[in-house]
C-alpha cells in the first residue's frame, strides 16, 4: 500500500484513516476517564492512594509487555490483525474492571489487559497513519489526537454524571465497549489496507535505531509523564486545594482534557504551516507558564482555567514527539512507533505512581511540582538535541 499523501502537509481522511481516527479516540476515552475514576473506584474498595494508585502502575506494565513485542507482531501479522486484536483485549479488560463488587485484584486484572491491548491499538495507528499518510503523517496523527481528545473530553463528563445519578459511574466505560464493538463491524474482513508497504517491512528487518533517536524517545518520557500526571491525579488536585466533592472533581478534569481537544484541534493546522521543533519548544514554554498558575492559585475558577490552559500547551507535545522520533528512528516506523509506547508505558506507570506516593507525605499540591520537573526536561532536550524534520509546504 502507497502512502495516501506525498506531495503536501494536509492528510487525506479516506475511510482508513477514519476508522483509525475513532478506534485511537475510544481508548483515549478509557484513559482519561479511568483517570477519573480512580477516586470513585477507591472510594467504593475502601482502599488507600498509594494501593489504589497501583492501578495505573498495572496499567502500564500491561502497555509496556505490548510495547515491546507491537512491532514483531505488525510485521508478522499485519497493522490491521493487530487493531483488531486490541479492539477485543481492551474490551474484555474493560468488561472485568467494571464488573460490580470485584476485589481490587481483579480490576488490576482489568487495567492490565486492557494496557496491553490499549498499546496495540495506540502504536499500531500511530505507524499507520505516519506511513499511510506520508508527509502529512504529523497533521494527521496531530488530528487524531484531537479527536481522541474530544472522546477524552466526554468520558469525564459521563462519568461524572453517571457518579452523580442513578446510571453509575460505569456507564461512562460502557460506551468504550460498544464504540470498539462498532468500529470492528465497520472495519470488516478485510484488514489488509491497513498493511505496512513491502519496502518498509524489508527496512525494518535490517535496519537499525540510529543512536539520536533516543533523545527523542527521552523527550517522550517527559511528556507523558506531565500529562499522566495531571489526567490520573488532577481530580484529586481539585478536591485537596479547591474543596470539591468525587463527582464534582471528576468532571471538573474535563479542563485539562478540554484544552487539549482545543489545542490539538488547532496544532493540526500549525503542523501544516511551521515545523515541528518550534511547535514543541513554544508549547513547552507556555505549559510551564499555565501550570503555575493551576498550581499556585485555591480559588477554583483560576485553578480549572490555569488547568485549562496548561491542556491546551501539551496538547501537542505527545504526537508532534512521536513524529519526531519517528524521523529520528531513520524510516523505521513501526519500531519507533513501538519504542514510543514503551516511553508513554515506562512513564505513564512510574510518574503517577510516584506522584501518588509522594503525596502520602507531602501533599498533592507540593507532589505537583513533578510536573514542571518533567516538561524543564522536555524543554532542555528540545533545545539541545534538534531533530530536522521536513518543512511545511
């Protein structure tokens, strides 16, 4: 398969590529509102933080085993097999995490299963897209991202609403289960579209990660240790500094994901026009500026918009830092898209985990500091280690 778009930076959305669009976004709604239900489902065990936190550490070592063999599995059996694999994995783990009364080891069960499938369905559309795509590869998968946030956006809201009446806060899951369900049918027996080209399987086998696409892969660890940072723990930022109830601090962290949908929706457009590099270094700079102002205010209408605006600075940082290391990787996408969710697993698992735990002494509000830590890191490898990417037509 030729990639769709080669002549210019804005992505051809044929029917692949939306059925990637809406796969990756209902497992971004899993991800932001299993953030979001962290503190109900603590609640309804009876467990502490630093246990119920282990959640998203099972989370990640589920993504990290995927991480590790995606690319194999790609090439072996094809991206759309793949997809499909991950579709009915994270429906299952999805299924066992909410299933009422079960003890806190069997929704560990749950989250794990539903990172390992999760991982597949992320880094398989991320390579897709970058090769389907061509030089409008960033554009789109920065599209993607946006609508991922959109579901992201949604999910929250559902599950608060669902806390806050009779629905229960697991109908807001219920929904993943259903849309993956439906992009199956709509996806149908045919799974060779989504296909890597023979030339690119041929470069993979021999090729080999160039030594400068590790500080890109670095950079990735940063960025998704802010933002899982702030989506896994910033409900419970919200009720210790502003006085909110669950439910009311768990819709509330639609801010930050709102933002983000805002500025992913916009970034696409800035893929198109300026590169990437100064993108990432300017969204990085003014995450840092918006987060102190979420971070040093109690008065909840400053906190939720610094939130807000901290949201919209990294809404771009995940996927323009893929696409980074994807040209750092030398061509070899399916392994950079692979090494990628090992970064987003390795730091989506230590940094809330190590927030959760620092907070036990110190409280979240000093905990927080993890974050402009994690995005001055980004910024300094920004500035030292530049990727040249192709320019804007």
């Amino acid at each position: 398969m030729t990639p769709a778009v080669t002549t210019n930076h804005t992505p051809v959305r044929d029917r692949v590529t939306w059925i990637s669009y809406v796969q990756i976004s209902f497992f971004a709604w899993f991800m932001y509102s299993f953030g979001a239900t962290q503190a109900l489902l603590r609640d309804e065990q009876g467990t502490g933080l630093v246990l119920a936190s282990l959640h998203g550490t099972f989370l990640s070592i589920g993504g990290l085993l995927a991480a590790v063999s995606v690319a194999r599995l790609m090439l072996r059996y094809g991206r759309g097999r793949v997809l499909r694999l991950g579709s009915i994995g994270t429906i299952i783990g999805v299924l066992i995490l909410t299933w009422p009364g079960v003890s806190i080891g069997v929704t560990f069960l749950g989250v794990f299963l539903a990172g390992i499938f999760g991982t597949f369905i992320v880094a398989t559309v991320n390579a897709f897209l970058l090769d389907h795509e061509g030089l409008a590869g960033p554009a789109a998968l920065t599209e993607a991202n946006a609508l991922a946030c959109f579901a992201g956006l949604l999910g929250p809201l559902v599950i608060g609403i669902g806390a806050a009446t009779l629905l229960g806060w697991r109908a807001g899951m219920y929904v993943v289960i259903l849309a993956l369900i439906a992009v199956e049918i709509w996806r149908g027996r045919n799974t060779e579209a989504f296909s890597e080209p023979p030339e690119i399987v041929a470069k993979v086998e021999r090729g080999k990660i160039p030594r400068a696409f590790w500080w890109s892969w670095l950079l990735l660890v940063c960025v998704i240790g802010a933002e899982f940072s702030l989506t896994f723990w910033g409900a419970d930022l919200l009720r210790e500094r502003c006085g909110f109830g669950p439910a009311a601090a768990a819709a509330s962290l639609a801010s930050v994901v709102g933002g983000m949908f805002i500025g992913r929706a916009f970034g696409a457009r800035l893929a198109r026009a300026f590169d990437t590099e100064s993108i990432l270094r300017v969204a990085m700079a003014c995450a840092l500026a918006s987060f102190a102002i979420a971070w040093s205010f109690t008065w909840w209408p400053v906190v939720i918009f610094g939130l807000f605006l901290t949201g919209i600075s990294i809404s771009v940082h995940w996927p323009l830092s893929v696409s980074r290391a994807v040209v750092a990787s030398d061509g070899l996408t399916d392994r950079a898209a692979g090494l990628a969710s090992v970064a987003a697993s390795i730091a989506s698992g230590i940094a809330p985990f190590a927030l959760g735990a620092l907070s036990q002494s110190i409280g979240f509000h000093l905990a927080f500091l993890m974050v402009p830590v994690f995005l001055g890191c980004g910024l300094a490898i920004l500035l030292t280690k530049p990727v040249h990417q192709p320019r804007p037509v």
